[in-house]
C-alpha cells in the first residue's frame, strides 16, 4: 500500500509538472479549455463593433481600427474585473497595442449574440453601460464565408430582386464593405432571438437597412427597406 501511495504521489507531480510546462510552452494560446480562451473563442464568433461616439476615442488614442482584431486575441481577460453573470456579460480586457503600451477596454457580449460591442478607455466593468443610441461601425468579422442568409418568402425574394443582391455573399461583401450597426433599432435581448438593424450601401451608394434574427450562429435577413421599395 505505501508503495502504491508512492506511486500516486509520483504520478501526480509528474502530471502537474507537465501541466505547468504546456501552459508555459503554448503560452495561453491553443488551450480552449482555459477560461479567458473560450471567452476569446465567444468574441471571436461575433461581429465586434465599435460606437461611432468611441470611434473618436480610439482615434484620440491613436489605435487604429485594424488593430482591434489582433488586440482582442492578444489582451489579458481579468475576470476579476468583469462582470460575469449578467446580460449582457461585460468583460474587462488589458493589451497592448502599436501605439499603446497597455490599452484598457470593455467587451460587451449579449447571450447568443450576433454581434459585441467594445468600449475603449473604460476601466471598470461595473460602471461600463452599453450603447444604446445612434450607429456602430464593424471592426472584426467572424472566420465565415456568408454572414448572414436571407428567408425565402415572397416578399423578401421581390425586395433581393428589385435590390439585385440575389446571392448572400454579395450581403456579406457589402456588409464587411461599408455596413453599420442601428443600436437604437436593434432588439439585443428580444425573446426568443434577439433582432438586428444593419446599414449597407449598394454599388451605386443606395441606402439599404436590413433587418435580421439570430440562432444558432446564423443570421436570417426577414426584412429589408430602402426608398422605392415597390414590393407588396
């Protein structure tokens, strides 16, 4: 039995040397069982947008849209610091960027949520409320080739038609082109699917408002309006 109790003991020092060794070696990276990863991983499914209010912040700040991306992947999450249990879930990110040594930011993540909303210079998450007015810019897009995909009823087939965007990934190319969030618009907790208010320009710089549900990490288009529209 000692002999046994020895062996326990050698085997467990063993595995947690090792545990250690690969949390060093990848760094916090590639392990998506680790909490600021899978949080990470959430981020990353989402659209994330930033007010056009707070656009001016992070140009004050010199940090440039492009950067956000890279910034997200690369922060320190402090949980401590966040705010977990609520909807939305607001969490506290500290990363560096070009021009920034430490930058702090807010990531604010509805449950099943199309999109996330970051909110620069912020440095608590319990004083931190999300934006509820005016328009949202995209700066990060989710690794998909179609976001969204359109219902087939009638009236949304004559609107793609008179539209000519027949294909869902002329919607996306448009969308990662020139689209805009309408927060006053959009319903981020309706019940059951939240509901989404976007903003794309077409080719010949026609205003087209979409109207959107998500589930299940797909974005279904049951409404369009732009000037003209002459479908029943």
């Amino acid at each position: 039995m000692t002999n046994f109790y020895k062996r326990l003991m050698y085997y467990g020092l063993g595995f947690g040397i090792g545990l250690v060794g690969v949390f060093f070696f990848f760094n916090n990276r590639g392990c998506s069982w680790l909490p600021s990863n899978r949080v990470k991983e959430m981020i990353s499914e989402r659209i994330i947008y930033v007010s056009d209010t707070n656009l001016s912040v992070l140009k004050n700040l010199n940090i440039a849209e492009s950067e956000i991306a890279q910034y997200v992947q690369n922060a320190e999450i402090h949980f401590s610091k966040s705010e977990k249990s609520s909807n939305p879930q607001i969490y506290h990110i500290e990363g560096s960027t070009i021009n920034k040594d430490v930058f702090v930011a807010q990531i604010v993540l509805y449950r099943d949520g199309l999109t996330s909303e970051l909110i620069p210079n912020q440095f608590s998450a319990q004083n931190v409320k999300p934006t509820t007015k005016g328009y949202g810019k995209p700066v990060c897009f989710p690794v998909k080739k179609n976001l969204f995909y359109s219902d087939s009823s009638t009236h949304t087939n004559c609107q793609r038609k008179t539209l000519g965007i027949m294909e869902d990934s002329t919607l996306s190319a448009y969308f990662r082109k020139n689209g805009r969030i309408n927060i006053s618009k959009t319903l981020f907790k309706n019940k059951p699917n939240a509901e989404y208010a976007m903003v794309i320009k077409n080719e010949i710089g026609q205003e087209i408002e979409m109207f959107a549900t998500y589930f299940k990490e797909k974005a279904r288009i049951f409404k369009f309006a732009f000037d003209g529209d002459p479908c029943p």
